[in-house]
C-alpha cells in the first residue's frame, strides 16, 4: 500500500477530516445555470452572517490540533472577500496545504496579492469556449478568465481547470482540453449535475443523456476500489470522516454536497461536532449500502453520492434514478 492510501485509511478509520473544504462566502460575480447555492440565484444572501476572520482564525487552530491536512478555500467566488489576504495567509502560517476554488473573474491585482503569500494552487471553472463559458455563467466573463488562467499560469500557480458537464458544454470538451494542454494545466471533468442545497432539483434537467462522449475522458471518471477497506462491508465516500464541509455560515457539514448541519462552529468546538450522537449516527448510515445496490452490476462504477440522496430523498441511502442512468451509461463506454 502506498503512503498516501495509509495515510487516507488512517484518517477515514478514525473519523479525522484529512480534507476540509471551507466555504468563505456564497456571493459570487457569476450566476451559473448549474449552481447548488440558492443565493447564486435569487440573490438572497446575508454577508454578515458569514464567518468573520476571528471565527476562522479559531476553525484553523481546531483543525490543526485534530489533524487536518488539506483546506480547500471555495465560495460563492473566495475573491469576493475582503480579506481573503489575511484568510490565506492564517492558511499557509498553520502549514496546511490550501488550494483556492474561483472562477477567476476578477482584477489580476487579486491573484498577484495570493501568489505573493505563497499560494500556489488553485481550481478554476471553465465551461467551454466563450459562448457556451457566457451562456452558462451568465455573463461576458470568458475573455477575462481566460486571460487570468494563462497569467496565472505564468507567474506559478498549479491550476486545475474544472468542468461540470452539461446538455450546455458537452460539445465543448474537446476545446477545454485543448486549452488545457496547451497552458499546461490539469483538467478534470465531473458528468454529475448536483440538485441546489434547498432541494430544487431542476438543476438534473441540466444532466446529459448520451454519455458517449466520456469514451475519450474515462480515467477518472470511474469510482476506484480502496483494498484497506476491506474490514468494512460498504464505503460509499468520505464524507464526515475523511472529508467534511464547513459552510459560510459556520455549519459543519458532512460535505459540502451534503447540507446537512452536524453542528455550528459559531456554538460548538469541531472536534465535539464530529464525536456528537448526530455525526456518530450519520457515519453509521454512510456504511450502510441500500439493498437496492448489493447486487446491481454496475455497483462498482456507481456514482451515487450520500449527499445528493439526501438531497432527492431526505436520507443519505435514498437511490435516486439518475445516479442508476448514469452508471449504466457509464458501464457501456468502450
């Protein structure tokens, strides 16, 4: 086994969040067709109940006494804070590694400051080439992302260009990974369309019906089997073990796909959170596999996600249609 998978297993087995994705706020400068956060929409936000900089201060020192390894910053757009500076800076100081989630479409000033603090590497979303990228973030902010990425790429970072695939761009992924190469970025694409965190699930009218273009992306694409879980019966991911979320609000979530409270850093310690009845339940029900799935042939390449059954069903084993479709889509790719 390699060092990383003993050290993934150690976290997961003992219920450590070796990977936390902190969201800094749900404003953002795009209003992507696809989005999860209800806020993206309908504009209803409350910036002053997001987690102020103290509060994040104290998050960082409770995750570093418990563990933690890895901060993803993510919004809404991270950028959109003002001090996302000081933010990143408390980041790196407890030695973690930070990777930064943004869209890119902002002053470049911006990015310089970031880089300067030592961040070196980010995810960025890009949908395609300038129509469909416009059509989908709605509004004109290809060119300028665009340029960022090749400036950003230039000046250091490691950028990871990310595509959610819709009806919208699947056409496009060609062109992205083009683009990709040819900047010298890593690209990933993720084919699963996840309903909006208030249970709106219109955004699955948004999910593509012929998944033949995947022939020409499938590394990655498929769930891969971890041998040091054999002990256990059923691992479906995870989430609020391995992994957890904590929104701009202060809730811990299971993941950030998952909004479901566990429980509020604004009133509780992380490391209670994690050992209270409520989490202790939840995990109890991940590594229960629905009796739907112990004999489907497409158990091993499913993508059904706990957070989005949740989502569908109300209950994180909930087997929702579109997760069945897409494994059977999946499983015919040659």
């Amino acid at each position: 086994m390699r060092l990383s998978e003993k050290l993934y297993s150690f976290y997961f087995k003992n219920n450590i969040p070796l990977f936390v994705s902190l969201e800094v706020t749900r404003r953002c400068v795009n209003s992507c067709l696809h989005c999860y956060l209800v806020e993206t929409h309908n504009k209803n936000y409350k910036p002053e109940r997001e987690l102020s900089l103290g509060e994040i201060k104290r998050i960082f020192k409770e995750l570093k006494e418990i563990g933690t390894i890895f901060i993803n910053i993510t919004g809404g757009e991270p950028l959109l804070r003002k001090d996302i500076s000081n933010i990143i800076k408390l980041a790196l100081k407890h030695k973690f590694y930070v990777k930064l989630f943004s869209s890119l479409n902002c002053d470049f000033k911006k990015i310089k400051d970031i880089y300067d603090l030592g961040l070196r590497d980010m995810d960025v979303s890009l949908y395609g080439s300038k129509t469909i990228h416009n059509k989908i973030t709605g509004n004109d902010s290809f060119d300028l992302t665009v340029d960022n990425i090749k400036k950003a790429r230039k000046l250091g970072f490691r950028i990871t260009v990310k595509t959610p695939v819709m009806r919208q761009n699947a056409g496009e992924l060609k062109w992205i990974k083009k683009f990709a190469k040819d900047n010298n970025l890593d690209f990933k694409i993720d084919p699963i369309i996840t309903p909006r965190n208030d249970g709106d699930l219109s955004c699955a009218e948004l999910s593509v019906s012929d998944f033949k273009f995947l022939k020409n992306f499938k590394k990655g694409i498929l769930k891969s089997y971890d041998k040091s879980f054999d002990k256990i019966d059923y691992v479906s991911c995870g989430a609020a073990k391995s992994v957890i979320g904590i929104d701009s609000y202060g809730n811990v979530l299971p993941c950030l796909a998952f909004p479901f409270s566990l429980g509020s850093l604004k009133e509780k310690k992380i490391k209670d959170i994690l050992k209270s009845e409520q989490a202790i339940k939840l995990r109890k029900k991940l590594e229960m596999e629905p009796k739907k799935c112990i004999k489907c042939n497409y158990r091993t390449i499913c993508s059904r996600c706990p957070g989005i059954s949740w989502l569908y069903g109300k209950d994180a084993c909930y087997v929702y249609e579109e997760a069945c479709r897409v494994s059977e889509e999946i499983s015919r790719i040659k």
